[in-house]
C-alpha cells in the first residue's frame, strides 16, 4: 500500500512538472517586428537672394584733379546674400561654391568678388569665405569646405558678396581703359570637391 | 489510478483556459525614403515631421481553435518598443490610425487607446488594447529630428509589437 502511493505521488509530481512546461509553453507572448528604413539623400542647393535687386553696378568714380587716376575703391552698398543646403553622405567629403562670369570683362580692369564670413540661423558644417578673388570665365573657389549644413533662408542668412572692381597695375593696362557700361553674368554654382 | 486520471484531466483542463495562442501579424510598408527628405528651398533644413500614414496593418487572432470557440472575446493588450542605435533627437512615433475589422463578424471592433501619437523607446510601453480577433488595424508612423546635418546614409530600426493576454 505504502509502495502504491509512492508511485502515485510520483506519477503526480511528474504529471504536475510536465503541465507545468507545457504550461510555460504556451503562455508565450506573440510578438512581430516590422523593419522602417530611413533614406536621407545627398543634397546641393544653392540659391542668391539679394537685399534690393540681382543686379548690382561696380561703377570707377572720374578723378576731382587733373593728374589723378581713376578710383576704382567703390565697392556694392546693396548684398546679395548666397543661401545653400548640403548633404553629404560622408563627414570627410567637402564641396565649394564656385563663380565663372559669362560675359566680358572691360580691359584694364578686374571683377573681384569676396564672400563674408557665414552668419545667420543655419546649422552644420558651413562653409569659409576664399578671401577676395578675381572673377574670370574660369571657376573661381568663392566659399570653400562646406559640409552637411544649411544657411537659413534669405538676406542676413549666409554669406553675402562684395563686388569691387580693380584697375590693373601696368600703364600698358590703364592705356586700355576707356569710357563703357558692360554688363556680365556672375553664375555661382555648389559643386563637390575633385 | 482514477485520482491519477482525475488529476491529468484537471490539468488539462487549466492548459485549455491559459493556454491561449494569440498571434499577431503585421502587413504593408513604412519606409521614409528619399523623396519624403526633401529640402524645398536652399538654405532649409527638412521638414521637421515626416509622416507614413496608414501603411502599415495590424492582425491579431487565435491561432488555437478549441479557444477560438470557447473563448472568442478574451482581451488582450499590445505593447511596443524599438531597436537601433538612433540618436536620442530622433523620434519615431505611431498612432493607431483606425479600428480595423472583426474577423468572423461584422460587428463594430472592441478596441482602445493608442489614438494619439506616441513615443516609441526603447524600453517596452503599452500601445492599445482589445478584446477578439481584428484584423487590419491601420498604423501612422511619424518621424521627427532628422536634419541636413546629420549627413546622407541610411538608417535602420526595427519595431517590435508583443500582444499579451488581458488588459
């Protein structure tokens, strides 16, 4: 009798552990997943926003004295400002904006163009003014090492430009100046580095 | 031996009431590609919220029959959370978008919670509860916090939904 009731209590002690996985088996939880994948681009933006109008005069101011030469020291009152967005996919890549004047530049003078210094409500790796720069029919670096970033939009946002025009040095030159109103383009262009 | 049986049949009888298998399913796509991050004018950053509205669908039914029968109203409770490396100004949201559809019957779906956007985290958090099988439950995704200065690439997270039995 008491050997009888050892393997029943076996037998329930057994029963009872088996239930019990099966128990935990089936207590599990559902669960799925669902993947979301998020695709940033590679962006270039470039915009010109001027505080007045795009179409600025660089004009020489006649001498007050006779002997005295031309004074080419005016610069722009009126900025246009250069807006950019960029994306790169790597923080090691860089890209410039880059100025060509399509049009022709009167002789004995040079166009030169110099970016300020970013200011503004962007955020990012923005770009450095290349200084003051001569303006030919050949890209010129005009902002150079900018990253992922953006300016912010509009005038007060970005790098505005300072036009100037600059007589050339040699008497050769200056004998190759004469009275004229020409117009050129100035194109800007985001471009990456080679 | 028939207190044995009586024992065994008992047990059982326990397995059928907890043992229920509810299973969910999901459908569709939620993918925030490159048409979605555009940068409208230059000098902009990207939109501060993109939104996937309603592409993707939430099924949940008993994969057991014998509970199906027995049982077909028991409440259940979904809870949600996510796994990546995001940054923390990254913020996925999900709202359900709908109430979807009794599976079986055309009867208006016993369903609550998770009307309005929420944050998913990391760490697991209840998302809306129920009671029956329904079947295409529609969901909103939101992402906000991305910008042009994070750079281009891609970026990876899974959503994981776990239904548990109650509320």
């Amino acid at each position: 009798m008491v050997l009888l009731s050892m393997k029943l209590k076996a037998t329930i002690l057994t029963l009872l552990f088996i239930s019990f996985v099966s128990f935990s088996v089936y207590a599990q939880n559902s669960a799925v997943s669902h993947k979301i994948n998020v695709d940033v681009p590679e962006v270039a933006l470039l915009g010109l926003v001027a505080e007045s109008s795009k179409e600025i005069t660089v004009s020489a101011v006649a001498p007050n004295e006779a002997g005295s030469a031309v004074d080419f020291s005016l610069k722009n009152k009126d900025h246009i400002w250069i807006n950019y967005s960029s994306i790169l996919s790597k923080s090691t890549q860089k890209r410039k904006v880059i100025a060509t004047v399509q049009g022709e530049i009167p002789a004995g003078v040079t166009l030169n163009v110099q970016a300020s210094e970013y200011s503004g409500a962007g955020k990012g790796k923005l770009g450095k003014s290349a200084g003051v720069v001569t303006l030919s029919n050949q890209p010129t670096d005009v902002i150079v090492d900018i990253g992922s970033c953006f300016t912010g939009k509009g005038v007060n946002n970005g790098h505005y430009l300072t036009y100037q025009l600059q007589q050339k040095t040699s008497s050769v030159d200056y004998a190759q100046l004469s009275q004229s109103q020409i117009a050129v383009n100035v194109v800007y262009t985001l471009t990456d580095y080679n | 031996m028939r207190a044995t049986f009586i024992i065994l049949f008992l047990l059982s009888s326990i397995q059928f009431t907890f043992g229920q298998q509810l299973q969910l399913e999901i459908s569709g796509s939620a993918n925030f590609d490159n048409a979605m991050f555009t940068v409208k004018e230059a000098g902009l950053d990207f939109a501060s919220v993109l939104e996937n509205e309603s592409s993707v669908l939430l099924t949940l039914f008993q994969s057991d029959d014998i509970t199906k029968k027995n049982n077909p109203n028991s409440k259940w409770r979904i809870a949600i959370y996510k796994q990546d490396d995001w940054s923390d100004d990254l913020l996925l949201e999900v709202k359900r978008a709908g109430s979807g559809k009794n599976i079986g019957n055309n009867g208006k779906t016993n369903i609550h919670g998770g009307e309005n956007y929420q944050v998913i985290r990391k760490t697991e958090g209840l998302f809306f509860e129920g009671m029956g099988e329904i079947r295409d439950i529609p969901l909103n995704l939101k992402l906000s916090g991305f910008s042009v200065t994070m750079g281009a690439g891609s970026h990876n997270s899974r959503i994981v939904f776990t239904v548990y039995e109650g509320w």
